[in-house]
C-alpha cells in the first residue's frame, strides 16, 4: 500500500510531545461559557401537567421546546435532561453548522434523488433560520457564515473537486468555486494542500456549546420549565387515557404528547434500539494563535475546512482565533455503550497532533489546551430519520451521524408536524417517512463496524480504491466515506 501525506510528513516526535504537554482532558466549548449559562436547574420531583413532554436537552429537544412554544405561546411544555444541558454531542462538536439535512448531496442523492431540490432547499432555508435566530431571539452563539473548503491533500483528489464544483455549476449552483493549488494556499497556507472546493452559501461556523445555552436560556424566558439530572426512566402510553407518562427518579410527567430527543443514548422506544450506534470521535484546541502565527497561515475568511480522506480531518478558527483540530479515528466499542473511559484516547490526541503539525508546520512550537470526544449517534442511512410510536402521541428523531448541529432544528420542525398531524411538504418527503436498515446485534455489529473501518483506512492509502466489502455496501446504500 501507498502512504498518506500524514506519514510522508510527520513531525519530530519531540513537536508533538511539546504540543501536548501541559493539555487538559476537557471540553472547551464547556469550559468557556459563563457562569450564568451554566447555572444549575433543579429535578424533577412530585408530578407535572404538560402539554408537549421532551426527553433530552440537547440540540433536538432545545430546538423542539422553543419552536413549540413559538407555534403555541400556550403550551405547557415540560423538558427532562438526564444530565445537563448540551453536556454531550451538543456542547462538544466541532462547531459546523451545515445545510445539508442528508449528509452531503452525495448520501442525499445515493437515496432520495427526485428529492434533492426540495431538500437542499429546506436545507439553506433552514440554515438561514439558524443565523436570524440570533437577532429574532437576542441570542450570541457567534454565528460566521463564511463557507467551508473541501481540500484535496492527495493527488487523486484533485479532480473529485473539479468534477464537484463542474458538476455544481451545471445545475446552476454558483456558490461552489474550485480553487487550484495557488488559490487554496492564498486562503489558507499549508504544503498540503492541492486544490480545494470553496462552498461558499451551505456552510457556516458557531460556538456549540453556547447555542445549547442560548437555546435553554430563550426557552424558559417563553414559558418552558426544564428540569435537569432527571433521566427518564420509563415511557408509558396507557390506551384509555391518551396521555404520555415519563417517569423519573423523582417524579413524573404527564403530557398529552412527547418527543424524544435522546440522539446517541439507548431509545425508550424498543423500535429504535438497534438503529444507532455510538462512535467515538476526538478533537484537539490549540491556545490562541498570535497575530505573527495567524498571518504564516492566512486563513482571513475564516472558512470551516475538512480534508477529502475517508478518515478525514475537520478544523475551524474560534472566535478568539484558536484553531480546533479534529476527526480521522472513529472507533466503535463492543456493545454500543457510551462511556466516559473511551473518551481517554491518548494514541488518537497523538495522530490529531502529528497531523496537525503535517498540515502546518509554520506553527511548530504551538500548544494544545484542551482534548476531548464525544459520541456520534451513527445510523446506516448516514443522516436522521423521524417517526413516531404509541398511536401518534411520541414522536422521535436520531441517527444525525455527525452532522446535526443545524439538522436538528429541521428534525424539531419534523416532530412538531408530525405530532401535529400536519400534511406538508416536510412531512411528504420520503426522507423523512423511510426508516433506515437497523444494525444488526452483536457480535456482528464489532466486527462489520470494524472490517469497514479497516477498509476505509485501506482506501485512503490505494488512492481511494474501495475493496470489495466497501463497493458492496455501497450497492446496499450502506457505504460511507468516514
């Protein structure tokens, strides 16, 4: 096999060593809210009325309470968060707020192509609803609307990107501009990089953990009561009465409908057991790069970017310009489990830190200050799915598989009308009425999640060649680039 530009280059191990040093097992984005944003909210105890119950206070549940209460200012809306809020995938991605509702035109055109129109629509439509909320709600979640590159850091790649934005432009699509390796490098300045995909209308960056904040904060000024280290136990639907029960610890609430929104954590609903899957991804934020260090890589425009590997790197510029450095290894535990333990990873903060010098060397000598992971809710259409259970009073939404941060709100939006009865044109798309194949039990799980990996990184390596299992799960609509 080949090697990558990330073995062909590697740092002194001496960099990386100093660059992780003095690092923290923490999350930033948790780490840098106020003290006001993170304020302790009671438990549920005794019993509550609602009208809309909601399980989870992440994106999903967030987005959920505060559209509802925009759709009826006299809901009685009631929101369970086992934890805190946005303690998980909602307070530690990388940040990316993306239109696309299907995890790429690619995976949305694989599966739903008569679709595509309505959908990438919904999708920037959705997006700019995420970008006015700042203003129609008086909210700060430092939101950049500046595009995103696609970079290639492998030959091969190259004429993926031409034929991206060709093919863009074809459909009349001129916000995707290709940019030769002179042009990238004016962008952002790194010897990896040999062309890039500049998209510059679908994407934009934000502050993950302070769009969970704001989102609470908005909620509960509407009317919302949100009750936090109350995990649900229990959902009950008893037929005559036509109420929902979540049962806690503590207490109970009883609402005339409910959503759940508990993304990667194992469903109340046995339907939805085998439909995720928790895999772990790992992210690094360097100290704030000083004016002499920002201006030897550029990057003026403030992009999101993300290389073209299967295992791919994703990475952005925070708001006091620290670069968060994150992705390649996903790895998936026996047992769908999620565990505080497997986000101690010191090999994969390693690779995160000898690529991040592979990609800007000019920076040598620079520090880590935080490490951490997450778990991605994975399901094998690679993007949501919706339904609903127990004769239409729950509704549900999971599987976002790493691009939820603005599909979320479209997923709210989802559960509302379908909890609502509404006929319209979200609740006709088949992308929203299809559910995805299930995962199968274990063992067989391990060892397909494992063998597919194995074969991705085997790509990256055969100038992105897919063996046989990879061309075969494709034909299945099951294959994926990371």
């Amino acid at each position: 096999m080949g090697t990558t530009v990330f073995e062909r280059r590697r740092p002194p191990a001496s960099v990386v060593e100093h660059s992780l040093a003095e690092t923290e097992q923490r999350v930033f984005w948790l780490d840098d809210l106020s003290a006001e944003a993170t304020r302790p909210r009671p438990r549920l105890t005794g019993e509550r009325v609602a009208t809309l119950a909601i399980v989870g206070g992440g994106y999903t549940g967030l987005w959920t309470a505060v559209l509802a209460k925009r759709r009826n200012p006299e809901a009685r809306v009631v929101l369970l968060e086992a934890k805190s809020i946005g303690w998980a995938a909602s307070g530690r991605n990388g940040g990316f707020c993306e239109a696309s509702l299907t995890h790429g035109r690619e995976n949305g055109m694989s599966r739903w192509p008569e679709e595509m129109p309505i959908l990438e629509r919904l999708g920037l439509e959705n997006l700019d609803a995420i970008g006015a909320a700042e203003s129609e709600f008086g909210m700060d979640f430092e939101f950049e609307r500046n595009g995103a590159l696609s970079l290639a850091v492998e030959p091969h790649q190259v004429e993926w990107l031409r034929e991206e934005a060709a093919a863009a432009s074809a459909r009349g699509d001129e916000s995707v501009r290709f940019l030769d390796e002179a042009a990238v490098r004016a962008e952002v300045d790194s010897p990896t990089y040999l062309a890039a995909a500049w998209d510059t209308r679908g994407s934009a960056i934000l502050h993950p953990a302070k769009l969970a904040a704001e989102l609470a904060r908005v909620a509960e000024e509407l009317g919302v009561e949100i009750f936090e280290h109350s995990p649900v136990r229990r959902i009950d639907t008893p037929g005559s009465t036509g109420a929902v029960t979540l049962v806690t610890d503590g207490g109970w609430v009883v609402a005339q409908r409910a959503v759940l929104a508990t993304n990667v954590f194992p469903s109340l609903l046995k339907r939805n057991r085998l439909m995720t899957v928790p895999v772990y991804d790992y992210a690094l934020m360097t100290e704030p790069l000083t004016a002499e260090q920002l201006a030897s890589i550029g990057w003026s425009n403030r992009q999101g970017l993300g290389d073209l590997a299967n295992q791919f790197h994703y990475y952005r510029l925070s708001r006091d310009n620290r670069v968060l450095f994150g992705g390649y290894d996903a790895v998936y535990h026996y047992g769908r489990r999620v565990r505080a333990r497997y986000e101690h990873r010191p090999e994969s903060f390693e690779r995160l830190a000898s690529h991040f010098f592979t990609t800007f060397p000019q920076l040598e000598g620079l520090r880590f200050t935080h490490r951490w992971a997450g778990a991605i809710d994975t399901s094998t259409r690679f993007c949501a799915f919706f339904g609903t259970a127990r004769d239409d009073r729950v509704a549900y939404a999971a599987g976002f598989t790493g691009l939820g941060v603005a599909a979320t709100r479209f997923a709210a939006e989802v559960m509302l009308d379908r909890l609502e009865q509404r006929d319209n044109e979200r609740t006709r798309l088949r992308m929203v009425r299809e559910r995805p194949l299930p995962f199968p039990p274990e063992p067989a799980a391990a060892i397909g999640i494992n063998a597919t990996r194995w074969s991705l990184d085997r790509a990256d390596h055969t100038e992105g060649k897919r063996n046989m299992l990879l061309k075969t799960l494709d034909a299945l609509g099951l294959g994926f680039d990371s």
